[in-house]
C-alpha cells in the first residue's frame, strides 16, 4: 500500500498521506513520496491547486514516525527540503490547501502551515505534544506560525505544548473555515475548484506579492504591487473575463462555510 497517494480531480492534485494505521505519521519514505507528489505538482501546468490531506477521518498527520526518526533525517536531501519532505520548499507558485481531519500535530501541523490556508473538520486537533519530549519544531513552524498566528499565539503554543480544537483554530487565524467532521476535504475540493476557474495570472501574481512583502517594507512591497500590475491586467484571460462581466454574465459569490 503506497504511503502517500496522489489523484488529479480536475485541474487540482490530491495528495493524500496514506497511513492510518499510524495516524498518518511521517517517516522518510513518506517525506520522500510528499516530497515528489509537490515536484509533480510543480512541474504540471494542467494541476491548479494542491490539497493536502490524510488518509480516513481520525487524523491528518500527527507528526514524524517517532519510531523511525533516523529514515527522516538520514533521507537523501532532507537537509535542504526539511524531514518531513516538503517544510522547507518554498518555490511553489501555485495556491496549497490542507484539508485538516483529525489530529494535526508536531510535524503534521508544521506541513499544514506549509499550505496557503487550512479548512478543517470539527473533529480536529491542534498542537506540539511534541515538548513534552523536547523535540523541536524543525519543518518551518518557528517561522511560518508567528506570521500566521501572530507571535504570542505561536509561543503559547509551542511553549505550553497544549492542543486545541478547531473552533480555537479558527479564533486564532489557524485555520480559515470549520467544517461538519469529514467535510473538510470535500470543502478544499469545492474551493480549489471555483480558484481553479479565476484568471490564474493574476491569481498567481496577487499571492507572490503577498507571500514575498512579508519581509519587505511597505514601500518595497507597494513596489512589488505594481511591478506585476501590468502582466495581470494585460492577460487575455482577464479580458475575457471582462467581456463576460460586460455581458451580464456574473459567477456566483464565493460564501464561508
């Protein structure tokens, strides 16, 4: 049974890490098998979006093979993508959602940060047990929790090692939707494939910009603004899209669940 499963659902890729009998933990031929499913994802110009998940209801990852931590760090090339496979890719210029069900934990909740944003179901679980052990957060979240949750937040976490439910996920700007328990990939597939259907130059321009000026100044990332304006608003795709605004053809309004 492969380890991590990959599916093309319209113009987005699936990629499902496949171990429940482990709660979907990570060990490095798991790392390795995310590690290629985003390679993929990357070099296709057909897939438009990628949702992470896990396999069944009961988690999403709940972090490294704790067993097996020596086939992560001894992977081939894990000090530059990160143990957990994907942590430390920071190249993909494509939207990323992670349907969270479940426990999302330690190494897990590090790859569902890697994602762009995070629909979660009721059931889910948030935390670091992993400071229990003194084990360090090593794929990216000391870095990508404090610009997501703000400081305070990511420390409370990563301090206390306490885990939450998803309604405290949400208030804290962890995740973005909350969803009926098993729903949450069924929802990043209905989001991807409405983003799926936006002009994607613009859409990818508009999300560089946002992701890149975090570490600029306003008036660098102001700049970086209208660096892009040009190409997005030139695209024949938007002008077609215009035309079909000028014709009173209108596409529903996207509503949170």
């Amino acid at each position: 049974m492969a380890k991590v499963k990959t599916e093309r659902i319209g113009r987005s890729f699936l990629v499902t890490i496949n171990r429940p009998e482990v709660r979907n933990c990570v060990d490095g031929e798991t790392a390795q098998l995310l590690l290629e499913a985003v390679q993929e994802f990357n070099r296709d110009p057909d897939f438009y979006v990628l949702i992470l998940t896990g396999s069944g209801n009961i988690s999403f990852c709940s972090g490294a093979d704790l067993k097996n931590t020596k086939s992560l760090i001894e992977r081939p090339g894990a000090d530059k993508t990160g143990p957990m496979g994907i942590s430390r890719i920071t190249d993909v210029r494509k939207p990323t959602i992670a349907a969270v069900n479940g426990y999302c934990l330690a190494g897990g909740l590090e790859l569902a940060c890697w994602c762009d944003f995070r629909i979660a179901s009721r059931n889910a679980t948030f935390g670091h047990p992993g400071r229990r052990w003194g084990i360090p957060l090593i794929d990216g979240g000391t870095q990508r929790l404090p610009k997501i949750i703000g400081l305070s937040n990511a420390l409370y976490l990563m301090e206390t090692g306490i885990s939450f439910d998803a309604e405290r996920a949400l208030l804290m700007g962890l995740v973005q939707e909350v969803v009926p328990r098993g729903r949450a990939l069924s929802r990043s597939l209905e989001l991807a494939e409405i983003i799926s259907n936006y002009p994607q130059i613009s859409l990818s321009n508009d999300r560089q910009a946002a992701i890149q000026g975090l570490s600029l100044s306003l008036k660098k990332g102001l700049k970086l603004e209208t660096s892009s304006e040009h190409s997005s608003l030139s695209s024949p795709e938007v002008a077609g899209k215009l035309r079909q605004y000028a014709a009173g053809q209108r596409p529903l309004i996207l509503k949170s669940k």
